[in-house]
C-alpha cells in the first residue's frame, strides 16, 4: 500500500521541531516524506474502522508510542492508498479520542499485507 501526505500534514510537520525526523521547512518536509513513508512502514502499528456517518475507511498509525498520524484509505482502481491528513504528540488526551467510548474500537492491520480487504468500498 502506498503511503501520501496531505499539503495540511506537510505543514503540521513543518511546524513541529521534536518529532523523529526534523524537518525545518516545507521543502525539507516533501524530500522527507520517502523517509517518513518507510519509517510509518517499518515501526509503525496500523489501526482501521469504517466510519458510520461517511463510509470512508479511517486510519491511524502510532510510531513509537510518540506520534499518531491520521488518515483515509482509499480504493483508487483497484490498489488500496493510505492517505496522511494530520497528525499528534501520542499524548493521554490524544489517546482518549482514538478509543471513544460510543464508537467501535478501530481493528490492527498490517499496511504491507498484500491481502488488505476492506470490502469492495
């Protein structure tokens, strides 16, 4: 599964200074993103559900138990794309709103499975 980054994502990055790859500036950010895609792959855990409301397949990932990037998978001709459109510090507060209460718990997925399935959404 491929990963991309959002124009927003790429800000949120820019403006952070502690997180694992640094990175100063927009420019720096785009030439970090292969960087960023292989360390999302390697170190983190991936975590799906379907929401209700939209019907879109929202995502998240947690590196290290120190950043959670948010997104979308999308279906696009066949091939399933992981979408980055914000992340957080992976702090106590950050965890609350990932495991709400009212809301299905969110499923572990491996991004490099080849049989990732989510319906024909």
């Amino acid at each position: 599964m491929d990963i991309y980054f959002t124009r927003h994502a790429i800000e949120r990055k820019a403006q952070r200074a502690d997180w694992l790859i640094r990175t100063p500036t927009r420019g720096e950010v785009r030439n970090a993103a292969p960087a960023l895609e292989e360390l999302l792959k390697r170190k983190g855990r991936w975590f799906s559900r379907k929401d209700p409301e939209t019907g879109m397949i929202m995502i998240y990932c947690i590196v290290n138990n120190l950043e959670v990037y948010c997104g979308v998978i999308e279906n696009h001709h066949g091939q399933w794309k992981a979408v980055i459109t914000t992340y957080y510090p992976y702090t106590s507060k950050m965890k609350k709103r990932l495991y709400l209460k009212r809301y299905e718990n969110y499923e572990m997925f491996d991004v490099d499975s080849p049989e990732f399935d989510y319906g024909s959404s």
